[in-house]
C-alpha cells in the first residue's frame, strides 16, 4: 500500500497472509457472532464496497471511525485484537 490508495492486490495480499496464518477461520466467526452482525447492519456496504474497490482510504478510515464509536465497534475490535495476536 501506498501513498494512502489500497489496491485489491493489497487486500488479495492480506487474504492469502490471514490464510496462510490460519487465522481466516477465527475471522469468519467474528464476522458472524452478535457483535459482527449488529456491525454489519449499521454500516453501508455499498459505501464500504465502493470505498475499497476505489482505494478510497479516506473513506474507509471514515467508515472505521463510525464503526469504533459504537460499544459493539469497540468490542469486535478488541476480539479481532486478540485473533491476530
């Protein structure tokens, strides 16, 4: 990545890594528990699509934001902390 634009090799980069580390598992149950769910009825997955397929780190970083100031936000990113570790 660079000068703040992510590239879909970025995120296909990232994929295979996660894979590779055996963690893509951990991240599917994450995305599928409460607090994952409830996240993903707050935000806008068009706007997020849109936003990764165009590089637009901006307005992920925006999104992110929205995303962490909500008590669910904080705790799935405290159990995504803990996965990755």
């Amino acid at each position: 990545m660079s000068c703040g634009v992510i590239t879909v090799n970025d995120f296909e980069k990232l994929g295979r890594e996660l894979q590779r580390q055996g963690k893509t598992e951990k991240l599917k149950s994450l995305a599928e528990s409460e607090e994952g769910r409830a996240i993903g009825r707050m935000v806008d997955a068009e706007a997020v699509q849109k936003a990764a397929k165009s590089g637009d780190a901006e307005a992920l970083k925006s999104i992110l934001s929205q995303v962490l100031s909500t008590s669910e936000g904080r705790r799935l990113a405290e159990s995504l902390k803990k996965a990755m570790e």
